[in-house]
C-alpha cells in the first residue's frame, strides 16, 4: 500500500513540475482582520436517492451479501464517508422522492411490496432501503438524516403519519409500529424538505401554486416530541428568481392574519430553507451532454465557466431573499449541485458517470463559492453520494474507489464549522478560444484552533501560477499544503488502481517576510494550513 502511494506521489508531482513549465503571477489578500459568517459544515452535505445503483449496491447489499456489511450496508463505503464527516445526508429523492410511499419501505423485508421506480427507467424498487435502513446508515456514517416528503403523488395526511413514525416519543399509539419495526427511540430528524423540483418531475406547478401547497403541507408537518425539524421548501431551477420571489413573499406573511400571533411565532417564516438545484453540464444544453472522460479543452473551460455562474445564482436569489428577510432567517439551500454528463454504458437513466480531475476542480470552485455566500448558503448536498453524478464513490461489485471529488471534500473538511475570511484577490485569466475565466478560485476560513486554511483552485490546465499574498491581522509561523493533481484533465482513479491519484504535500510554499509564497501546479486543487504563531494578532 506504502509502495503504491510512493508512486503515486511521485507520478503526480512529476506531471505537476512537467506543467509549471509556463508560470503566471498573482496575488492577494488574506484579511483575517475582517471574519465574517460561520461556513456551516452542512455545506458538506450530500444527497443519496433510489436511482441507477446509488442506493442498491452503492449503500445497500443486504445482509446475506459476500460484501462486508453491517445490517445490509457495505463497510467499505461506509468507513470512506466517516472519514469525510459528512454532516447530512438527504433522501429518497430527487424525483424518487414525490413517487414514494414511505409505508411500502417499513415491516419485514420479505413482506415489503415490490415497487417501479417511474423516476428512473422504470426498474424494479424492492423497498428493502426504506426509513429504517437509511436511519441506520446515516448514524453509521455519523451524519443527520434530511428527509424529503412527498408532496407529487403524496398526501397531507401521508406526510403527517411520517413524521409521527419518525419522531412520536415511545408508548404513544404512534410510535408503536415503529418499535414493532425494532426501534424504540424516536429518531432525531432535523431537516424535512417539501416537495421536489415541484417546478418539474415533482408536479409540473406555477410557483403561486406550490406556495400554497407549501402552506398547507405546513399545517401539518410537525415533529413530535422534542424535534423541531428546519423545513425546506422546494426552490426554484437555477435562475426562476420569479420563483424565489413568489414563495419568499408568501414565507413572511404570517404577520398579515390576525389570529397568526396566538397560534405561532410569527417572527419565524414559514420555512427555515429554500432549495436552490443547479447542475453544471458541459454545455448550457440539456441536450447536448458532454462525456465524463475523454473529453476536449473546450470543454474543461466550458464545464468551469458554468459552474462559476453558481456565484452569480446565488448573489441574485440572496438579492431576493434580503428584500423579504432581511434577518436572514430563512437560508438557501443549495440540496442538489454537480456536474452532469452523459450516463455510461448507453443508460441514461443511471446517471453513472466517470469522476475526473475535471470534478474536482468544479467541487473546488462550488465549495469556495459557498463560503463566499455562507452567511444566507447555509446547507448543500453534492448530487448524488455513490455511483449517481457527481459521486464522491463508485463501486463495481465488491470493489469500491475513492473518486477526485472525494479528495476534495477530504482537504476541505477543514472548512467545515470555520470562520470565513475573505480574499481580495487578482487573478491572471485563463482563455481558450472565446472563452474566458479566472484562473484561480480562493476561499479562507479559520478554525476555532487558531489555524487559518486556504483552499486554491487553480482553473488553468497549462501554467501553474505563483502566488504571493498578504495575511492581514494574522501572523504565520509556518505553512504546509496538500495537492491533487495530475497531467490529464481527465485523470481518474480505476478499480484496479484506486489509489493512482490522491493528494500528495505541495512543495516550496513558505512564510517569507510575513507573506504567503506558493506556486500552484496547473489544474490543481490545494489546501495550505497556516499555523498561528504567538498571539495571532498585530
Ligand atoms: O439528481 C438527479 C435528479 O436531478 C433529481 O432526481 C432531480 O431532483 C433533479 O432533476
């Protein structure tokens, strides 16, 4: 395993020096005189749904399976994702969610109805994953369950039932078919979303409708006990701003109706969330998908250029939001983001894509355009966790890998729960053809440890960029960083070489007269960890 690493290293920092041949300059300032919001760790949230394998062998083998599993759910994917304290996990859906009937996926298993999954290819559901299992999985993994209520082909009183099963305190009628399915305690469920894309696969409404759907959902949807869920409600598709528009106004309302104050906290909107879905194609068109692998530069730069408009969604809604919620109560919830590109083996309805050096550099991008917006972004969930889009795992068989989407979410996990800092930052422009981008993506935060981390997306595939930048209102004693990186664009990892490309320590960055000196490799991510020295301030 050591050896394997070794060369590893070795084969990723020869590909990086190959590529610093051609050196940009840049620079910027750290101001860590200035914290600003809290970056949430459920920004390193992720999203699982009954599609393609993504829960049926990707999480679930069962447990008479020769895969390694605890209570049916695969060890070895499991064990990958509690390294990665992934903080929340959302659930059945995607478009799964607004066909689903939770009672189909509780009881025995044998005794479960076999289902079709209309979202996906029509393929046979056998609810053996349903409330249970996936309540097991979360708390394997260490994270907190979202759960999505169906509101397409669901009902009021569909949903009220479900969220009595999960949450009613033992001995109550409602809690007693739960506990003869084998759980006693109610289950922690902090976050409930309504509805899915009920612009599209979820019903197809106007978002005048959806608002008030929304409210009437609401009416009903409560947790028992001492649960108090944070409700999502389903957002708009990309740029709709007259969706964001349209259910904020009717979030605020409580105050117009006489009766509000003595029925409920009027000063708390209706929903706690509003899902924002975007997803970065290689194109700006649906139907002309790009491939995973393989690919041409034209569309490294096109794939890069779409998922830096994240920053521009984001400022536009949040515009939105600030008018009707100037508090910011109500955070957007960005519960569906990643790259989509054609589905392999000629099955579009499986969503299995390969994971690049292409990935990562877009979670790197997505990641640090959070932070930038944490004070209102607030919870994300990359779609989809295993072997669905933008994977941070794939698996093949007994066989699993740890994908380059994987390793950034690793170096990052260092963010989570951190101050923001901001950069002011002058990049050099990258440009191919007609397109052109910033070369570099930077976000800072610092940990309640003192530390300061720096992640850097280095967006040009051919020059590597030294880097000198000022930390204001912060004094480092030393710096150390972590690369991934390699020659191809398209550099992946294979299941039989699953260990090729992991990030390797970056050489040459230093602390040189108080100033921040690094070069980043062309097509790189890096995060650097600054170590405070004295009292950290001057
Ligand atoms: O993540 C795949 C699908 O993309 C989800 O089911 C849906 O919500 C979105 O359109």
């Amino acid at each position: 395993m050591f050896y394997k690493k070794f060369i590893a290293a070795a084969l990723a920092l020869a590909a990086a020096s190959a590529s610093c041949a051609a050196q940009l300059d840049a620079t910027f300032d750290v101001r860590a005189d200035q914290p600003a919001a809290q970056i949430s760790r459920n920004l390193y949230g992720h999203f699982v749904e009954h599609l393609g394998r993504g829960v049926y062998e990707g999480i679930w083998v069962g447990e008479r399976s020769a895969i390694p599993n605890t209570r049916g759910i695969r060890n070895d994917v499991v064990a990958a994702l509690r390294k990665l304290n992934v903080p929340v996990v959302r659930w059945p859906g995607g478009c799964f969610a607004d066909v689903y009937h939770w009672q189909d996926g509780i009881g025995p298993r044998d005794k479960r109805p076999l289902g079709t999954n209309t979202s996906w290819g029509n393929i046979q559901e056998t609810n053996a994953f349903g409330t249970h299992e996936f309540m097991d999985f979360v708390s394997q993994v260490g994270a907190r369950p979202y759960v999505g209520v169906n509101m397409g082909t669901g009902t009021t009183a569909e949903g009220k039932a479900w969220m009595e099963y999960m949450t009613a305190p033992p001995g109550t009628p409602a809690a007693k078919a739960r506990q003869q399915n084998g759980q006693e305690a109610a289950w922690d469920v902090p976050f409930v979303g309504v509805g899915n894309e009920s612009w599209g696969c979820g019903g197809q409404m106007r978002a005048e409708f959806y608002a008030d759907q929304y409210r009437l959902y609401q009416g009903f949807l409560h947790g028992y006990s001492k649960n108090k869920p944070f409700f999502v409600a389903a957002g708009p598709d990309s740029d709709d701003y007259h969706w964001t528009e349209t259910v904020m106004e009717r979030a605020m309302d409580w105050r117009e109706r006489p009766v509000a104050p003595l029925l409920y906290n009027v000063d708390k909107p209706l929903f706690n969330g509003l899902a924002l879905h975007f997803y970065t194609l290689a194109s700006n068109d649906w139907f002309k998908m790009g491939d995973s692998a393989g690919f041409p530069e034209k569309e490294w730069i096109s794939t890069l250029k779409r998922a830096l408009t994240m920053d521009e969604l984001i400022r536009k809604h949040s515009a939105i939001m600030d008018r009707h919620d100037p508090g910011k109560k109500v955070a957007l919830v960005v519960d569906e983001w990643g790259t989509w590109y054609k589905a392999a083996n000629n099955q579009p309805s499986s969503l299995y894509q390969q994971n690049t050096l292409r990935d990562a550099l877009v979670a790197a991008v997505t990641l640090n355009i959070f932070h930038h917006h944490s004070d209102r972004v607030r919870m994300a969930n990359i779609a989809q966790m295993v072997n669905v889009l933008q994977s941070v795992i794939l698996t093949d068989k007994e066989k699993m890998l740890l994908t380059p989407t994987y390793h950034v979410f690793d170096m990052y996990q260092v963010h989570q729960d951190a101050t923001h800092i901001p950069v002011e930052l002058q990049s050099p422009q990258y440009r191919h053809g007609e397109v052109s981008i910033p070369a570099l993506s930077v976000s800072a935060s610092r940990g309640a440890d003192g530390k300061i981390h720096i992640s850097v997306a280095n967006l040009d595939p051919h020059h590597s960029i030294k880097v000198s930048a000022r930390l204001k209102g912060f004094t480092a004693r030393s710096v150390t960083g972590q690369v991934l990186t390699a020659g191809a664009m398209d550099a992946h990892n294979d299941f039989d070489a699953a260990d090729r490309f992991v990030p390797v320590a970056l050489k040459g960055v230093a602390i040189v007269d108080g100033q921040l000196r690094a070069e980043f490799p062309a097509k790189s991510v890096t995060v650097l960890e600054l170590q405070p020295s004295g009292t950290g301030a001057r």
